[in-house]
C-alpha cells in the first residue's frame, strides 16, 4: 500500500511540473500541427487524384523501379544527419514494394539506429567547444526544452513531427543516459506503422 501511495505521489508531482512547465500545451501545439499537416496531405492528394491525373499511375511509374538498397540508404542520411526528407515519402514507397510490411519495418529501424548515429554525433560534437557553442545557438529552443523534460522529448519527437534527428543529436550532446535513450527511441517504431496505416489507404 505505501507503495501504491509514493508511486501515487511521483505521478501528481510530475503532473504538476509538466503543467507548469507548459510540456501538455507543447504536445497539444504539435497534435494540431499533426493533425493539420495529415489533414493537408488528405487534401492534398485527393484533389491530385480526382482532378488532376491518377496519382496511383505515377507512383507506380517512378516508385516501384527505385531499388531497396538506394531508399535505405538515402532515408539513414536523411535520418540521421539532414532529415529533409519526411518519412512519409519513404512510407508511402514501401507501399509500392513486393513485401510493405517488411520494407516498412525495415524503415523503422532504419529511422532508430539513425537516432543513435545522431545521438553519437551528438555526443563527440559535444567535446568540441566551438561546435558545442554553435549547436547551443541553432538549435536553443530545442535544447531549452530538453532540459525542461528530457526523454520525454524523446518520445515526442519520435511520434510527432519534431525533427528526429536534431532531437537525438542534442540528447548526446546533453549527455543523456545512453541505454535510457535506446529505450524511449523505441517509440519510434508505432510511428511508421500507425501512420502506415493512415497513408496506405489514401493513395
């Protein structure tokens, strides 16, 4: 019972850190943001596909002749180093595969072992006092945040469309327990199978 009573305790006290610390107002800012950029992307192809050409034609075209391999290796620098390619072109690619749930789980763990490279490249551009200085200023906010709430950063950045890799990049930097990173990183994984299903059936 006195378990039940800390363990009680640790969450009211967490909640009323997060609340003050405006973590639920960041997550209800990035669930619209979601909510918006997938609602755009709906509309978007819709009306491509209704009024403009057949969208399923072309992508069968130019998707399906790209090799696996290429795909990869283009989604792990994108991933772990630039992240300028969402990965929802990649997802949508894997539908065009001979086997999508292998090619999309391929993917996920692609996008979290390009997490632990940013990660890395995180943490050595940390012991470079010039380079350290100049990711403080790029990327301030980012850092702000994280040490308001550290993994759960993590989390976010890994099911919401926060940049993934800039993320992991700064939990090296921070010095972020390295296995307790591993483990929040995994939520990686729901993220391309949830939104799999979302963009599977649009297109």
């Amino acid at each position: 019972m006195e378990k039940i009573r800390t363990i009680g305790h640790r969450i009211q006290v967490y909640h009323i850190y997060y609340r003050r610390s405006g973590l639920y107002k960041f997550m209800l800012g990035n669930l619209l943001k979601l909510i918006i950029v997938v609602g755009l992307l709906f509309t978007g192809l819709y009306l491509v596909q209704r009024y403009i050409f057949d969208l399923n034609e072309v992508l069968e075209e130019y998707l399906t002749d790209i090799p696996i391999w290429l795909s990869y290796l283009v989604f792990l620098v994108s991933e772990s180093i630039v992240g300028l390619l969402p990965p929802d072109v990649f997802i949508v690619w894997s539908e065009r595969t001979s086997n999508p749930i292998l090619v999309l789980s391929g993917l996920a763990l692609i996008s979290y072992l390009a997490g632990y490279i940013a990660y890395q490249l995180g943490a050595t551009i940390g012991k470079f006092r010039r380079l350290r200085n100049y990711l403080n200023r790029k990327y301030a906010s980012h850092i702000i945040s994280f040490n308001k709430w550290g993994g759960i950063l993590i989390i976010l950045a890994a099911i919401f469309p926060i940049p993934w890799g800039v993320i992991c990049s700064i939990a090296g930097l921070m010095k972020f327990p390295q296995q307790r990173f591993l483990l929040f990183a995994l939520t990686r994984f729901p993220r391309f199978y949830l939104y799999a299903i979302a963009l599977y059936h649009i297109i």
